[in-house]
C-alpha cells in the first residue's frame, strides 16, 4: 500500500512540477507532513525525483517554443555555485533545525501565494 | 513583434537564489525563479514557468550528487515517488496549455501553509 500510495504522490506532484508550479515544494510536503519521512531524505528524495520529471516534461516546452534559451548560460552559471553552496550547507545542518527552515520557508511561501494578486 | 532584451545579470542573479534555494530545501528552487523570470526580468508567465523547469534541471543534477557524498540520499525510498513523477511529468507537459493557473495556485497555497504550520509548530 505504501509504494502505491507513493506512485500516486509523485504522479500529482509530477503534474505540477511540469508546471513550475512548485511540485518539488508539495512533494516535500507530502513526504514530511504526511508520510514522516525525516527532512534530509525527504529532500534527497525531492531532488532526485525532479530530475525524471523535469526531464520529461522539458521537450513539450522547448517544443512549445516556451524556454526561453537567453536566460539559460547566466542563470544556470550562477545557480550552480548556489546550489554547491547551500546543498553542503543542508547536509551539514542538524536535520531538526533543517525541517524548521523549511516549515518557516513554506509559511511565506505559502502567504505569498494566497495572498499575491496574479 | 519587438523581441524585449532580458538582462544577463538579472537572469544570472535570479538563477543564484533560486540555486541557493533548491540547494538548501532539496526543491523549491522554482518557487522562487518563477516570479524572478516573470516580474523581474520581464518573460511571460508561461515562458517563466517553462524556463525555470529547464534552469533548475541542472541545479537538482548537483544538488543530488553532493547529497549522494555526503549522505542524504535515499534510492530505494525514492523510487515509486520516481516512477509516478515520470508519469505525472508527461502528463503535465500536454496539459500546461489548458490549465486554470489560477485555481491550481490556490489548492497550492493552503497545502503550503498547512505542511509549514506542521513543520513549525508541532
């Protein structure tokens, strides 16, 4: 039941995340809130889980002719030394402080997005 | 139609948050490179959201490779999550024209917000 109750998490969430409507970020929240996995893995788990999903989804959009190819080298120049950064900052963290980040973290995000106008 | 000029250093700035972002909560990354793409550095909402897909691609790529170092991942957790987002991806990409944004961004929110509540507060 468990593995069944997982295919269809990650298929919902993999809808979204072909959106870019923050699939990755409901998949962690399904994960920690729901089935207790500890925040590290969860988020292991969230990142490999984009990577599939981001995959398949991304020849539709290039296709669409909706990536917009300018913005790719600088922004993915610079989001790779961020990501290095604050991934080895994650994994050195305590994973109690990590999950309260990221309670603090869905808050705001989750405001804003309630309450932004678009 | 005038094709609008995006700034390389907006573009470069908006993929470091959102690298540090998705580095440190394993995700979320596009939450924030989204509105980045689209407000700031002036793409179309549908262009934001397909180009933050294709930015933070890479970024998850070595965000993963470090966690796998340094003991954060987990494979055989991840897998049946891996297979319904394979399924769920495709979908999506044959869906992402015909979708009520705005509804879908509310469902969003309130699950946000409760998954916050939890992790803070309990």
């Amino acid at each position: 039941m468990g593995w069944l109750l997982a295919v269809l998490a990650g298929a919902l969430t993999g809808v979204l995340s072909a959106f870019g409507v923050g699939g990755g970020t409901l998949l962690l929240v399904y994960l920690t809130a729901f089935a207790g996995t500890p925040q590290n893995l969860a988020q292991g788990v969230n990142l490999l889980y984009f990577l599939p999903t981001a995959a398949a989804a991304l020849p539709a959009h290039v296709k669409n002719g909706f990536v917009e190819t300018p913005v790719l080298l600088p922004a993915i120049l610079t989001g790779l030394a961020g990501a290095a950064a604050a991934a080895w900052a994650a994994t050195a963290l305590e994973v109690e402080l990590l999950h309260r980040c990221f309670g603090g973290f869905l808050l705001i995000v989750g405001a804003r997005e309630l309450f932004s106008k678009r | 139609m005038e094709q609008k000029q995006i700034s390389p250093l907006r573009a470069a700035l908006s993929g470091g948050a959102a690298g540090l972002i998705n580095g440190f909560f394993g995700g979320g990354g596009g939450m924030l490179l989204v509105p980045l793409l689209g407000r700031w550095c002036g793409l179309e909402q549908r262009k934001a959201f397909a180009t933050s897909v294709a930015v933070i691609l890479p970024l998850c790529t070595l965000s993963c490779v470090l966690y796998f170092f340094r003991g954060g991942l987990d494979l055989a957790l991840a897998l049946p999550y891996l297979a319904g987002g394979l399924l769920g991806g495709l979908a999506g990409g044959k869906l992402f024209r015909r979708v009520n944004m705005t509804w879908l961004r509310r469902v969003f929110a309130l699950l946000i917000l409760y998954g916050g509540g939890k992790a803070l507060f309990f």
